[in-house]
C-alpha cells in the first residue's frame, strides 16, 4: 500500500502545489487522481517516486519511508506513464518498450522478446515492432508507452493523464485496455486526470482535489456520485449525476416479462393463451430468437411493418443505466433485454425500471449508513 501521510509541497518560489494532503492508496487497484488544472495532480504523483521531494509530511510503500529508499531503487518498482506517451523517437518500438530490462541488464534477446510479450499484453499488433514512434497513431503510442512502463513488471503503475490527447474514441478504447491490464496483472495504479468521467469509469477509488493542493473527496466513484462532500465536488461532478450513479448498479435484477415475446411462427392461439394484461406490445423475433421489432398487441403481426426494437440491453453485463437508456429510445417505451448471443431474454418497460432504480437507491442509502 501506498500511504501518503499530511504532505505539503511547497515550490522554491512559494506556490503550495500540495497542502496536508492523508491518501490510503489500495493495493492492486486503480486509485484516481482528479480536479482542475493546476490542484496538485502532476506533483503528488511525482512526490510518489520521488521525481518531487515533498516539503512536509512523509510517503510510505509498504509501510516503509520512501525517503529511506535509494531512488532508483523506488523509481524501479514503478512504472511511469504521461501524455503523449513520451517515447525516445531514435528508437524502434520494440527498442522503446525494451528499455528498461536492457538498463536492468537483461539481455538483448531476453529484453527483445519481453517487448514482444508486452505489445501483444496492450493490444499492439506484433508487426509494428520494427517501426519508429512517428510512424505511430497518437493511441498505439500510448499503448507501447503503458508497455514500456510495464517491462520490468513493476507492482506500481504511475499515470499522467496518459489519455488526454487522444480522441474520445481511440480514448475509450484505451480505457478499456487499461481495466483489462489492471485485471489481468493486478497492479496498483495511480491515475491522474482532469476528466471526472475518466475518474468514474476507471477508478475503484477517486481522490478529488481542489485549488490549492487540498483533498476535496477521496471515494468510490459511486459514493461520490451519491453523496458528493460538498458543492465544490458537486459542481465538479457535473449535471446528470443521478443518471450516471445507476452504471453502478446491474440490470440482472430486473424483471423481465417473457410472455410479450414472440417468434415469427407463434400462431394466434398461442398467442392468445398468453397472459399479456401488462403489455401493449409483443416483440416479434426471428426464429432463432433475435429480435425483429415491436407489433402492437390485439392487432395482426405483419414483419414487414414492426416497429423498430432500438438498442437492447445485455442482462448479464449491463446496467440499470443501459437499460434506462434502452427504455428511453424505445418508440414503445419498452427496453429490450437480450443474453450474451443477442437472443431476446425479456422485455421491461420504464415504470419497472423506475421502480428498480427506486429500490437500489434505498438499498444504497441502507447500505451506506450501515457502513459509517
Ligand atoms: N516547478 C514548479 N515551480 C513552481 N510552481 C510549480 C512547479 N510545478 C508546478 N507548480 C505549480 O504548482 C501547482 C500545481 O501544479 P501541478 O501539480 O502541475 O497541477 P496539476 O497537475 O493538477 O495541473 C500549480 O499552481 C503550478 O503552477
Ligand atoms: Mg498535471
């Protein structure tokens, strides 16, 4: 565990970049760093490997002083990763991502073919080994600088704001990348961003910092979304909080109606057996279950003229948030939950979700006062 205990940073010209800042850093975790430009983000994590030297207070890993250990020493159980992936231009990827076992005196070939295990690890395609970093999109360059970071497998991960120059969809690919990583290896990351979307999506637990270097919030992205400390963090989160708190809650637990769905072969009779009292529409599917559109109850189904089913929803993986969104874009108002092979599983309308999003916000706010 990382533990940074009432650090100041004070700059030589008199600027406090950091103010009695306490942070319990989680093990094997991503640990986000957020806030406006210029609250302290680049040097707390500086301070972590020492690139800053803190001017009061004390940083331990693992229950040591970090100003006890040799610096190199430190800076080798971390990986370090920055915007625009900082690359030595002269060097070939593979070369790029190899550095640092080479500067540990692993051989050429050891070095070499740990890279080529690296890019494959973040998703690069082995067949860019050979080039140089120009030759490089912004995102597959920040992708071999988590590699290079990574090498020497160090337990700790640095990151400042690895992803904000790359556009939102590359971005979100890179986020995607990073979860899995950080799943996969079991890393303690720390994070850094301006972006509080990026701070929810990524974080198990996000530090929001203020102007002036102080720590505003230290939380479950879920918690903040809840229960924001004060009107600063509020105003930081954004609008639209409530609706982005449901990601956090699955839609597994909705209930689904099944008696709505039918198959283009489903005769009237069967049809009419049906118990249909709570819906207005049938979802007529193909015969392998996918579904083909919507078809008003009580009138003849015509395949040619359904009405469009929209996005569905997967039950096992997705959120209540999903579902909402699905409901919402139906012309039915009706959201359509599909398994993991697109098969239609059920049918939900908004009212049932609205009701679910009111029980786990109760659940929530149970559960949060049980823990204070
Ligand atoms: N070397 C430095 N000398 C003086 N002031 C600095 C130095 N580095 C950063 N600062 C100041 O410290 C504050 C925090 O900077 P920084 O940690 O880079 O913030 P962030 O990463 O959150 O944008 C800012 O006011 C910045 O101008
Ligand atoms: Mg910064």
């Amino acid at each position: 565990m990382i533990r940074i205990d009432s650090v100041t940073k004070r700059y030589p010209d008199g600027t406090v970049a950091v103010d009695r800042l306490s942070l319990e850093i989680p093990d094997r975790s991503i640990t986000v760093l957020v806030g406006p430009s210029g609250c302290g983000k680049t040097t707390t994590l500086r301070m972590i490997n020492r690139m800053v030297e803190p001017s009061e207070g004390t940083i331990l890993l693992d229950g040591k002083d970090i100003q006890q250990q040799p610096v190199n020493t430190l800076r080798r159980s971390m990986g370090y990763v920055i915007q625009n992936a900082g690359l030595f231009q002269h060097r070939t990827i593979l070369d790029n991502i190899a550095t640092v076992p080479r500067l540990l005196g692993w051989g050429k070939e050891k070095s070499r073919a740990r890279a080529r295990e690296l890019m494959e690890r973040v998703g690069l395609d082995g067949a860019l080994a050979k080039r140089y970093p120009y030759q490089l999109s912004g995102g597959q360059q920040q992708r071999v600088g988590v590699a290079r970071a990574l090498a020497a497998d160090p337990p700790v991960l640095l990151m400042d704001e690895p992803f904000s120059a790359v556009d939102p969809v590359v971005r979100k690919g890179l986020q995607d990348e990073l979860l899995r990583i950080q799943e996969e290896l079991g890393k303690t990351i720390v994070f850094v961003t301006h972006d509080i979307d990026e701070a929810v999506k990524l974080g198990t637990m996000v530090a929001v910092m203020r102007t002036g270097g102080r720590l505003a919030q230290f939380a479950p992205p879920a918690e903040l979304l809840t229960d924001p400390a004060d009107s600063f963090v509020e105003d930081f989160l954004g609008t639209d909080r409530g609706i982005r708190r449901l990601s956090f809650f699955p839609s597994a637990g909705l209930e689904l109606l099944t008696a709505p769905i039918v198959a283009s072969d489903t005769t009237d009779e069967q049809i009419a057996a049906r118990d249909l009292t709570d819906a207005p529409y049938l979802l007529v599917t193909d015969l392998d279950g996918k579904p083909l559109g919507w078809a008003e109850r009580d009138t003849e189904i015509d395949t040619a003229r359904l009405l469009p089913y929209g996005r569905p929803f997967v039950v096992a993986t997705d959120s209540l948030r999903a579902a909402l969104d699905c409901a919402v874009l139906s012309p039915t108002g009706w959201a359509v939950a599909v398994d993991g092979e697109g098969r239609a599983a059920g049918v939900v309308s908004q009212q049932t979700i609205g009701e679910a999003i009111r029980g786990a916000h109760a659940k929530s706010a149970t559960t949060q006062k049980a823990a204070r």
